[in-house]
C-alpha cells in the first residue's frame, strides 16, 4: 500500500497485566540491531552511522536521494497546561507512532527530542516515553545519546569564554599590540586576514584587504575593537547539569584577570541558542551561516556584535558538525524513531529538528505518518512549534493530537496541588465536578487554541488505572462539545494495541482539508506581536513592560531584527506567566520582564515575569536512586 | 613468530618529500574499516562498539578471554622539559609503534590520550601525532573522540551540583524538614533508605534499619547533615574549553540562593579527579568503587566527606560507564591504537589509562610491543607514570624511551625564549655551544630521573630540518656518555621507515634485564615524599610550605591519607616551579604553596607554586581558522 518499501517487522512484546517499572520493559525487550532497522525503513549502510549497535546518526543526504519522494501525513502531539509530573506527551506520540504501524499497517516514525540530562539526574530520572510506549534501551535514550548536547556545550562555551578573553585583551592592550597580536606577521612578514577576519571588514564597510597593514590606522582600530558593552552581552554559558548555583555568578575573580569581573550565569544546555539552531537548521551550510549570525552584544555604538565578529564561527560549527545528523532508535515494538534537538519548551523552542521531520517524511512516503511533540502545554510548545519551526520547514501539520489527563484536568478544575511525590486523594478517586471544570476551562482554551492555526484537532485521554470510565468519557464528550473528536487511548499499558482508536481517528482527521495559518505576521513590532500571543494564546487582557525590556525592544528593533517571530519564555504550568493559576485565567496583565534576542536561530526572546533558566536540585534528588551493577552493567534508577 | 595471530595489514603511504600539514596527510590517507582494524588484530565482533566507521570502543571482556596469554613488552616515551611548542612526544610514541611493526615485524600497539578540546581551539589546533607519525582521521581524534571527556564533564559537574545545593539545603532547612526529605514516606508510609544512605550510616557507625524512622533523633540529625565547611571544599567544576574568566568565581548569586555565595572556580575537565579514575581503574567495579571514596570536603568536626555520602556514587558511575572502554583507532600506516584518558601531565596525573595499556599487552602477545607515553618531561608526567600508574597497574616499562629536540637542547642551554609562533635564529641556524650547554644540564639529569627507577633509556633524538647532522651527532654522542642509548630519529617525515633504527635499539633495550624500582616508599610521610621528589627528580634543596598547605597536609594525615603516592601540581617547562629557569637548576627551594587530595584516584596533590588549573584564551586563539566546508564537510585549521 506505500509508495516506499519498508521490510519493517513489529518486535513481539510480551506485555504483562501488571505493567512493569519503564526500566524494567526496556531491559526485557531486546532491540533489532540498529543496521537491520536502518535496513527495513530503506536507510542504505553508507548513509548510517552507528554508535555501537543500538543507535545510529543518519546522514542528511537521504534528504537529495528521497527528494521526488511524497511526503506521509504530519501529526503534531501536544499537551494541555500540564501538572508537575507530565500527561503522557512523549508516550502518546510513541505510542501512536507504534500503532499506526501494528495497528493500521501504515509506515510510522516517531520524531522526539533527546533528554537534558539535568532533570535525568535531578527529578524525573528519564524521559523516552512510558510502559509499553517507549524508546528503548532506555538507559542509551537518556545518557550522552550520540552526544549532541555535550557538543552543545562544548561549542557554546567556546564562543562564551571567547568573548570574556576577547574583552580582557581589549581592555588591556594598547591599539598596536591589540592589532598586532590579532593579524600577527607570517613568515613572509606579511600579516594575512583569515576569511573570518576579512569577512568583519566587509561588515564593517572597510575595503577588504590581504594584507592588514594596507589598513589606515583609524580602520586598524575599528577592525580590532570589538568595543562590546558589557550590559548588553547576552550569551550565557550552558551546562547539561541541574546546578542552581550557577544561576547567577560573577566571574573574573581569578589574579590573571586583574579585576575584570562580570556578572553572569549558566543555562541548561538545552537552552542554548546553538540547541535552537540545530533544530531549525535545514543543512550543515544553514546552520554554518546561523551560526555566524549570531549576535552575542551590542557594541558601544549600538551596533550588534556577532560570533562572527568573535571570530568563532567555523570553530563552533566544526564542534557542531555531527549534531546536524538525527539519531536513529525504536520504539518498544521495534518501529522507528528519530532523537533529535532537545526540550525545555518553557524557555527554548523545544521542539525536535526540521531536518528530523523532513527525513523521516520521506522515509515513511506518501502513505505513511509522522507523530512529533511539541513541549508542554499548546500555549506554549505548540504555538512555537507552529510559529517558529513551521516558518523555518516550510512544513504544516495535518492534523493536531492534544493529550490530556483526568489528574490534570482536575487540578486545573479546582482540585489541590500537584508536587512530585504526592498526588492527593482527590486525583486517585472519581471526581466528575473538578473534572468537568477542567474540561471547560483549560481543555476547551487550549483546544481553542489550536483551532487558531486552523487545523483539526484529536482530543487523547491518556488512560490511568485510577480514572473511572464515567471520567473518561466526560472527556470523550467535552472534546466533542468544542469541536474536537475525543478518544480515550491505553498505550502506556497497551502499547500500539492500547492506542489503535487513537491511531484510526488521527488518519481520519489527517485527511481532512486543513486550512493553516500562523497566528500572527512576522512584521508587525515586537510589542504587537507579544500582545497578540498574550491575548490570543494565554487569555490576557494586556501586557506591561519593564523598563530593561522597553530598552531592549528598542535596541533590536533599531538593530533591523524587529521581524523576526518570537520565543516566548513563560512558565509551563499556567495559561498565565503565574505558575499558581491554573484553568484558563483571563483579565492578567502579562509583565515582560526582559527580552533577549537568537539571530542565529531567528527569533526574538520576551521573559514572562520571573522564569528559571536553569533548574536545581531538591534536597533529595533522583540520583540517590541511580545504581550500576558493575558485572552485569544493569543500571538501576532510570525509571 | 608471535603467539597470536595477527593478519595486520600496513596501510601504503605516499609520502611527499616536502610533508604536507598534519590534516592534508590525514586527509588523503583512507584509513581501513574499524571492524576490519578490530579483526586484523583479534578482536572479536562482539567486543567491538563501533562509533561512525573510523573508531570504535573495545570491551574489557577481552582481559578474561586473553587471561592466559603473555604480555608484549612496555615502552615507556617520555619528554625532557620541553619548550612551549612541544618537542614531538606523541609524534615519536606513533612513529616508534609503526616502526617496529612496518620495518620489524613486531606485533605493535600505540596507547595514547585523547586531547583536551581546550588547547586544540586555544593554542595547539590538534594532537594527533603529526607528518608521517599520526593518528587518522585526526578531526576524528581530536572533536569529541566517543564522549569520555564530555561524560567525565557532565558528572563532575553533577557531584558539584550535588555538594552546593547540599548545603543549601542543610543551611535553609531545620533538622526534621531536613531529614523528612531526605527520606520521604513511601506509599506504605514508611521512609526506607536507599543502599547509598545505608552506607552513610554504616560509616558513621550507626546500626542500619531498613526503616529511618527507627533512628534516634541525634542518629537523624547525623545522618541528615553532611556539615561541610565550606573551606575544606576540594571538588571544583570543570569545563573542556579554555576559559580563563571561570578560574576564580563567585556561585549562588541568583536570587534563588538567598545570599549563599561562595568562591570556587572551574578546571579543565581533563584535570578533573574523575579523569584519573578512569585511566587507573581496573574494571567498572573498580571505578565504581573509587568513585564512591572521593572525598569531597571535610565537615566541621575533621572528618572527610565523600562522593557516597552526597549520594552520588551510582549515578556519577553510571555517567562514566561507558569511558571505561578505550577506543580504537589507527595510525595512518593502519597499525592499532588506543586513545584513553587524558592530557595535562603538570596538573593531573596525565597518563594514558592501565586498561588501555593491559588490553594492548595481551592483544600484542608476547612478541609484540606496547607503546606509551607520559606527558611533558620525565620529572613529571614520567614520575608520575612511574610513582602512580604503575603502582595501580602492577606493570612497569622494559624500556623508557626519552625524546629530546636540538631546539629543546639550545633553549636549556641558554638560547634566547621561545613562545608559540617565535622560533628565533638561534634554533633555525647550527650552534653546538647552546646544544652542548643543553645536554649537559636537562638532558643529563633527566636521563639521570630515569635511571633512578633501575630502567634503560634509548635517547630519541627527534630530526627537525633545520637541524645540522653534527648536531643531530653531538645529541647522539652525548646521550652514550649519560649511560643511554642515542640514536636519530625521522619519522615526522618518513614515518615507521624513519624510526627503524629508534625501533631497533628499543628492541634491544627491551631484553635487557631492568631493576624497576619506585622512588619513594608510599608509607613515608607526605613531607618525607614531597621532599623525595623535590629533591632527587627536580634538583631543588629543600622545600617550603605554606601555612595552607601545613594546615591541609595536617588534615589527610589526621584523616589516614598520608600513605597515597604524591601527584606533584608543577610548571611543564622548567626542572623547578619557576618556568623561566631552564637547563637543569640547583640549590633552589620548592613552594608548596597548597595540598589537596584525590583519594578515589589514590593520591595527594601538592601544589608547587603558581599552577593554573585552567588555560586561557590569548589574543589570537587558533579557531580564528578553523573552518568547515558545509559541502564536503573537510575541516581545516586543525594542523
């Protein structure tokens, strides 16, 4: 029935009533070797690159060979405002994906993102979907991966200590020696420009030379001062790490650097505008010139300063060069899975890469689908998802899966709060009120919310053991009443099986007419812009600004990158900026507190009041339960 | 004529007279096949985890499979002191390993460590050996390798993240809420403790109760707080980038940290306690082990505070699981080599790791030869190779082999400075009085280092073009007057043929009968050990303790550590801690300006005056050329 040949055999599972720890469902099933995946989904050997025999990258040039290919149907997963502990996202796209292939017979690809470690070692201890719904091995899924994030990190802190070095020695060297030291005399006596160093000229309208000593002294200076304001500097360094004391710090305080101390602050790696870049990029030459565009501060003339002015562009693109590459897994039933770009969608983009989603289009052929996420609540993940990644893919989803729970639809109908650990007695036993509450504030709202972008929308109930079938299908109902089709789904103790009803009203809303339009145009002002999605997305009646973001609003719009979409930081456990608020708040004012600016990955960054951007470690983090037998090699605590 | 079977197949070489950079001979050189490398040389599919065809990581399995087998014989390179510029150790341990199989038939290994990310995008551009004597492909050598530094980071970090929101939660948090957290009521309302906190409690001499709520109220309040003084904290962050403004700063400046700001700074990664474990490690079991016993801090009543009693053994374990296993990879002449461990012999302990070396030894067989290296002069990377790795190996070198340049000679003997891109005349034109001066001070006593340790020595005279073959002849002449053998060696430009006759004396070298003999005895005193180095491998006449260091080699003696071998922190580039004096200086007296102390490694680390922990950015780091073309996807600037 497909346009392509897929080979792919499902994995027997043998599922158990009493459904297992996830580590425990991953450890039982053995995983085809990666090549004979690769083989079965028309992956040929030279275009794989395996990390032992249980993942591989993929090499984009799939992309040039599939190129007359069509296109299978594109399926977005996103949540409702989520409790603390997560509604399933991951699973139910896993799960789907397992299903529209066992279940319907159709060529499937799960497109998902690779963990931050930080909450791996911190809260959650893993995050590659759930029970019978998962990416297996498990414990390959969430350490090191093919080590895109440890690049991340590494490329991202290169061009970090680059530019504190790169003050220092303006700072400290007369213009001479500065000038001196940054084009030195070759053996010749000659002192050559490097492309880099030529291509700073260009920009700052100086006639390229060979030679730097053509250059007139008054150019000599402006060429090698880079003359950053160190107000205005907005790369962070990044750590893979949950370490809440590296959330601000001065740096600086060594002898060597004579005083020079600045204040500053680590994010999670995922956070990193490189992390951004990689998930937007649509080839190793895009994410080259992204790269260069990056602007790292604004010089004391107004003027931007960029990573290619630092001179780090080829150095963090080779650091860089493999994380173009998607990394190929499964899923528990054997089908295939694409890891790629990573998450934290309350304060990135959050969603997995451009390039994953093309490749595995083209994979799956015209008759197959694709099931990605979007991080956290439609809000939030889901509007960057069609907002920024959308415009940069040129892609549009067919049909839209928002995933909700009965646990949080209580909590957002009245019910008490959520904390790890500790779900009261009011989520575990049948409660139509809180439900129905929930149902028609923050279920409704951000269904709503979709329908925005134009486009038809599958309600899945993500089945618990302690949700009454009263309960499920109130939900089933309500999704009905706001114009979506509703299906109660049992994938994480069911696998494909459990979501098969999920998977057949996916393919029927997928071939519907679907009319996509962004929620707002890229060239109206920052300031308009925010509004909208203030309004329009999170029920707000306005927006005020900070005298920091009044400041910087101006300084990119002088700067030309006024058009570019936006990236909202905002906390993912409230419609509003106020983690407290839970349904659908209406009549708040949204405070942007600060906004920032990712040129390279082409959008512009308001902060919606107070938001983290990197998280911490509780007094007794899940690490205590982490373990390794060092015979066996079992790893313990990766739940 | 081996007792294995090797069907190792050279790879042709054509090499140019006028030698191409390091990355265009790695360029136009296919290497073989990594499976097919792992098979020339025995090693089974099974044993093999290949990353991308090009390297792949080996199984310690293959110890118990080669149990019985004999080892080959240990060579041992090491480096008088060397000038900034480096004077060709790794390019001679590449060039001796290809001789002795090309030009005499010997099964041979090269072991060698993988380079720190910081110097290749600061000063050096890469480390893979060089001209005809490299490791291939050296972009793969030299970025990422398969992850061991990125994973040595990412769980460094997560210990140090784990010390500091440790004690702010002790510090904001009263005994009960303390303890309530750290042990949680399960589902069954009982707080069961994890192996982990049933080990605190062990060592802290309370009965163990598979219940905590059984403990006495004083046993919760020690069990609960670490009570670390801040003072004593010895494990800092650590960063594979070279960032100069992270050698001293300030933490817990967010808001968040409520006023807890403490100083600290960030090594490089190489430098990190967990890098020494893995390359002194036995197994994972061994790792795990050292892992648990790292001492972190001390608490306010004198006692040591551990990586187990943070709670973090396990998951930094399971970070690090996979960096026990060397990689593979290949000289461009596809003979074997493993790259395991880590660089910067002057403040680790920087040597390539024991298991490498041992799965060589077996792999080679008895006819065969293993060669190694140690960093920077004998005086430190070879002490330590000798006083540390092979106290822990159990091994120790047939034959040590030290490489010594005419331009290294004529600096000791008085030539004028040498930075990085400034090689003045007197090292490009001939000048026996400097060479002679040279040999006759450092050349003579490190010579002398070696023989204290009852080994023979091969002088390798390492051959630069600029070098006059009278002088090439006096370095030769020399070295049979010291006692060791000399000989010419020119493998940069020819490769193993260039090496024959270095291989041949090795050989030789290697059948006689060495009296190895440690310097020190362990069970001596930390000052009786400093004053045994200072004294006999640095020419120093006494030593000087600052009051830290009094004071912190007061508390490891107290502590029971005092009988660990010594891991000396010291300039590279000078006998003495003073870089600038050269030759081989007497009379002076060694600062220990601090100690501090690795006990998972095994070792106490005494600091000998100003020692940076962390490189830095000059004004003109080398990424300004590095680049890549996003077509081909060929690399440059990394020479």
């Amino acid at each position: 029935m497909s346009s392509v040949k897929w080979t792919l055999k499902k994995l027997d599972v043998k599922r158990e009533a009493n459904v297992p720890s996830d580590i425990e469902i991953s450890r039982r099933q053995t995983p085809k070797p990666i090549t004979q995946l690769a083989k079965e989904i028309g992956i040929k050997d030279e275009e794989l690159e395996p990390y032992g025999d249980k993942k591989a990258k993929v090499q984009l040039s799939i992309l040039k060979r599939y190129n007359n290919q069509e296109n299978g149907k594109y399926v977005l997963v996103v949540g409702m405002t989520p409790t603390p502990l997560g509604e399933g996202k991951s699973t139910t796209t896993i799960g789907l994906a397992q299903a529209l292939f066992s279940e319907l017979g159709h060529p499937s690809f799960a497109c998902v993102r690779q963990p931050s470690q930080g909450p791996t070692f911190g809260i959650k201890g893993g995050a590659a979907g759930g029970g019978y719904s998962q990416v297996i091995p498990m414990e390959e899924f969430n350490l090191h991966l093919t080590g895109d994030i440890h690049a991340i990190t590494a490329a991202n802190n290169l061009l970090a200590a680059a530019i504190d070095a790169r003050m220092f020695h303006e700072a400290t060297q007369k213009d001479d020696a500065l000038f001196d030291r940054l084009v030195p005399k070759n053996k010749e006596g000659k002192r050559l420009l490097t492309p880099i160093q030529q291509r700073r000229l260009q920009r700052l309208g100086i006639a390229v030379q060979d030679d730097a000593e053509k250059l007139s002294p008054e150019d000599r200076v402006r060429f090698a001062r880079l003359d950053i304001d160190p107000k205005t500097i907005t790369w962070s360094r990044v750590i893979d790490t949950s370490d809440r004391f590296l959330r601000g710090i001065e740096v600086g305080h060594g002898n060597t650097e004579k005083g020079h101390v600045r204040k500053t602050d680590f994010k999670i790696s995922v956070g990193s505008e490189l992390m951004a870049i990689l998930a937007l990029s649509l080839s190793l030459a895009d994410m080259r010139e992204r790269i260069g565009k990056i602007v790292v501060a604004t010089d004391n003339k107004g003027q931007p300063v960029t990573c290619d002015d630092v001179g780090c562009t080829g150095a963090v693109t080779v650091l860089m060069k493999d994380t173009i590459k998607p990394t190929l897994m499964q899923t528990v039933e054997g089908t295939p899975v694409f890891v790629h770009a990573g998450p934290f969608a309350n304060i990135a983009h959050g969603a997995s890469s451009v390039v994953a989603d093309k490749l595995a289009l083209k994979l799956v052929g015209k008759e197959g689908f694709v099931v990605t996420e979007a991080g956290f609540g439609m809000d939030i993940g889901g509007e960057k998802f069609l907002d920024i990644k959308c415009r940069s893919s040129g892609l549009s989803p067919n049909v839209v899966v928002i995933v909700a729970t009965v646990r949080a639809l209580k909590m957002h109908g009245g019910g008490p709060p959520v904390t790890p650990g500790n779900l009261p007695a009011a989520y575990r036993t049948p409660n139509l009120e809180l439900l129905e509450k929930g149902c028609d504030s923050n279920l409704k709202k951000q269904i709503e919310n979709i329908q925005k972008f134009g486009l038809p929308v599958v309600v899945c109930v993500n089945k618990f053991s302690t949700d009454s079938d009263e309960e499920l299908n109130l939900v089933k109902e309500k999704a009905h009443k706001f114009n979506a089709v509703g299906v109660i789904s049992n994938h994480w103790a069911k696998g494909g099986e459990g979501a098969k009803e999920l998977a057949q009203a996916v393919k029927e809303a997928a071939n519907k007419k679907s009319e996509f339009k962004f929620l707002y145009d890229v060239n109206k002002s920052i300031k308009e812009k925010i509004e909208i999605i203030a309004k329009e997305m999170y029920g707000a009646s306005g927006v005020e600004y900070s005298e920091a973001a009044e400041t910087t609003i101006k300084r990119y719009t002088d700067q030309g990158f006024g058009n570019l979409p936006l990236c909202m930081a905002k906390t993912q456990l409230s419609l509003s900026h106020d983690p407290t608020k839970k349904g659908a708040p209406t009549g708040f004012t949204l405070p942007i507190r600060d906004v920032s600016i990712s040129v390279g990955a082409g959008f512009i960054f308001p902060f919606c009041g107070e938001i983290m951007t990197m998280p911490g470690l509780n007094t007794r983090p899940c690490f205590y339960d982490i373990d390794i037998d060092p015979e066996t090699e079992i790893i313990d605590g990766l739940f």
